[in-house]
C-alpha cells in the first residue's frame, strides 16, 4: 500500500480531546492494515541503516503498537519509553513541556543504538524528550521514525537526524 492509501484509513475526530483539536485516529488504519502499516514503517530506514540498529524504542503508548511488532519483524529488541511511574528501579528519567502542560518520560538504563518510534510527530517535545532521555539512558539514537507528521514543526531534526514519517499532513 501507498502512504496515500494507509492516510485515506485515517479518521479525523474534530474537537478531540478538546474544542478546537483536529484529531487523527488511527485506529481504523491499524485494524485493517496493520502489516501495510509496519512495512511502511520498515522501509523508512535503508537495508544499510537496519544494520546499524539493535534495538527499536518505543515511546508509550503507540509506539508500542508500532515499535515492538516493527523490531520483532527486524529481529531487533524492543525498549519502552514510559510515562512516569510505570517502570520498576532503577529508570533514568527526564521532564520535558507538552503542548499543555508537562510530563515525566522514564526508560531502563542500558546501551545499543536505536531507532525511536512514535505514531504522530505535533510539536516534537515528546520525540524530542524521548530521543534526550535515551542518550542519557546509555544508549545511541541512530534514526527517529513516526507514522504520521502533522507539520506543525517545518523540518523535525534532533541532534542531526531528521525525523522521518510515512504519512505527512
């Protein structure tokens, strides 16, 4: 499938979870084309650039649907990224300013190099917390890839990697 034809399974929920929010459900498209969905997710990265990678890290919570079948096909482990308070000692942690308000992202200590995933690039603090904490965690971040951009940011780039999507809005 395209990533024109996986955006048209997307459905758009206006004033969720809030008046004014244009909201991308993917729901639709994870129940009806979920390999097409991890496949267009693999060949964001090259057969060269999968080599370099050891992991997928996922940041919660769809990250995790997307992240750990994507490092399972890959043969890759899988690494969560959490919200606070979900992962038993000893987590290294970082706080990081959502669009409204805050938050506290916490991962297991360890080392390898990394692709981070996450469904939706907004404002890219989350991806941008998420991709700091790893580092500090131990481990290298080698590619960032989402399911969708919403280009809210012009070009998402952390510490020279961009950030690379199947579905741009």
């Amino acid at each position: 499938m395209t990533a024109e034809e996986l955006k048209r399974a997307i459905a758009d929920v206006p004033d969720f979870p809030q008046p004014g929010i244009l909201f991308r459900d993917i729901s639709p498209l994870l129940r009806d084309h979920f390999e097409a969905t991890i496949g267009a997710l693999d060949s964001l990265l090259s057969a060269a650039e999968w080599q370099e990678i050891d992991a997928v890290a996922g940041i919660e919570s769809r990250g995790f649907i997307l992240g750990a079948p994507l490092a399972l096909a890959r043969r890759k482990g899988f690494v969560p990224v959490r919200k606070q308070g979900k992962l038993p000692p000893d987590v290294v942690n970082l706080a990081y300013d959502l669009e409204y308000g805050s938050g506290v992202l916490e991962m297991k200590p360890g080392s390898g190099r990394l692709l981070l995933v996450d469904d939706v690039l907004a404002t890219g603090g989350t991806l941008r917390a998420a991709a700091d904490l790893c580092v500090r965690a131990g481990y290298s971040v080698r590619a960032l890839g989402v399911l969708i951009d919403l280009h809210l940011v012009r070009e998402f780039v952390w510490q020279g990697l961009p950030g690379r999507a199947v579905i741009h809005y």
